[in-house]
C-alpha cells in the first residue's frame, strides 16, 4: 500500500511517498510505515542540511535494512526484564517497536529531523506506547538520556572517521555493568571499533553468525557483542 504524507512535525515537508507493510518478527506482527524508496528526499528549510545529512543520505532513515531485521529478530527472546535499553541510530525503529510490544524500557536516539514523527507514527499504528526518543548525535554534549544496561544498533560502523565518536556516546550512556549489541553487515570496521570499546573496559564476545532464513538474500554480516 502506498501513500503520500507529510512526515514533517511542522508541516514544512514538501511531502514523500510511503510504503505500509507488516514484518513477522517471531510471534510480533510489527506494522510499520517507510519512505517507499531510497529516492524519497525533502528538506525545504535545510534543517537535514545544516545537521551534515546531505541529499544523497537523507532517506537512509527511512527504509528497512536487512541489520535492522538481524537485530530485532536477535533482541526477541532475550532476557531483559529490568533492563534499560537505549537504541543508537534507530531509523524507523524496528527493533524499539519491537522491543515495545514486549513491554520492556526502550529509549530510541537518530540525529535525522524527521525520525522522531515516523516514530510516534509507527507506534500508533502497533498501538504502543509512545516510544521515549531524544535526537542527537553522538558527538553531541549532554543528551539528558542518562545511563543504560544494554546499548543496541545496527549498520552503524559506516565511516571510519565516527567510530571514536561513537565510542564516546556508548561511554557516556553505558553503566557500569553493561552490555552492547550492533549488528555490522560487514563493513570491515569491527576489529578498529572493538578496539576502541576495549579501552573502555568492554571484553568482545565472539561474533555471532547469525540465521536469517526470513531475509530475502543470504547476510553476510554478524552480531557484534560487548560487555562489561
């Protein structure tokens, strides 16, 4: 199903066609609204702009990509009652809305201006409960999110030049004893990134080769885990 709509929480997007679709992640039907390709792009005001994001990544918030599905298909049985959770880079937002049918605290994070009403649109269509979500990036200063058992993202080791950057956030928002999920779908940063966490006292678990019978090509990525 198609439609157009204005994504913009002030009404200032020009407006971009969506695609409305159901992924069954284990026993969760997740009803989720995405731009309807990777050509979509709206910035009337320069807000994306002014932020680094430029024309050619714009709509890299709003589609579906198969780490997304890795994570949250990885995040569905695991035991985290109690636990804090925080979703780096989030996009769409799979995995928090996965992780909010279940009913556990799911906080997300994008630096992209549009993430946070697809969210709350993504949300009302699951019938959850808003989804905690603040924007910022990873070199930003005080966030305000506080500290989190378990730190969860996907497809987030991109760029060489972000990796300390990253770093730095987990270290800011992870506690003391902590665990860190990203699902890499092998873009050859991990041994540097892992580095990176091992000065701040995390011990890398082997990565996990994971099963993805339910993507529509073989993943050749893995599960990266971190914990302290």
């Amino acid at each position: 199903m198609l439609n157009t709509i204005e994504i913009s929480s002030k009404g200032q997007n020009a407006g971009v066609r969506v695609r409305y679709q159901t992924l069954e992640i284990g026993r969760f039907d997740i009803h989720i609204c995405t731009l309807r390709d990777k050509q979509q792009y709206s910035d009337p005001q320069g807000t994306a702009q002014a932020l680094g994001i430029s024309s050619a990544t714009w709509s890299m918030f709003g589609v579906i990509w198969d780490s997304s599905q890795v994570l949250a298909h990885y995040m569905l049985d695991l035991e985290l009652q109690g636990k804090r959770i925080l979703e780096v880079g989030c996009g769409v937002g799979l995995t928090s809305l996965m992780l909010n049918q279940r009913d556990m605290d799911i906080t997300a994070t994008d630096r992209h201006p549009e993430v946070e009403q697809m969210l709350k649109r993504n949300t009302v269509l699951n019938g959850g409960q808003i989804i905690p979500f603040v924007r910022t990036g990873w070199e930003d200063g005080a966030s305000g999110l506080g500290r989190f058992d378990i730190i969860v993202g996907s497809d987030l080791l991109y760029e060489r030049d972000h990796l300390r950057a990253l770093a730095g956030f987990i270290d800011c928002h992870a506690k003391r004893q902590s665990e860190i999920v990203i699902v890499d779908p092998g873009r050859g940063e991990c041994a540097r990134f892992g580095s990176l966490l091992d000065q701040q006292g995390f011990r890398v678990h082997p990565y996990i080769r994971p099963e993805t019978a339910y993507l529509e090509a073989p993943f050749k990525g893995r599960i990266l885990r971190y914990q302290r």
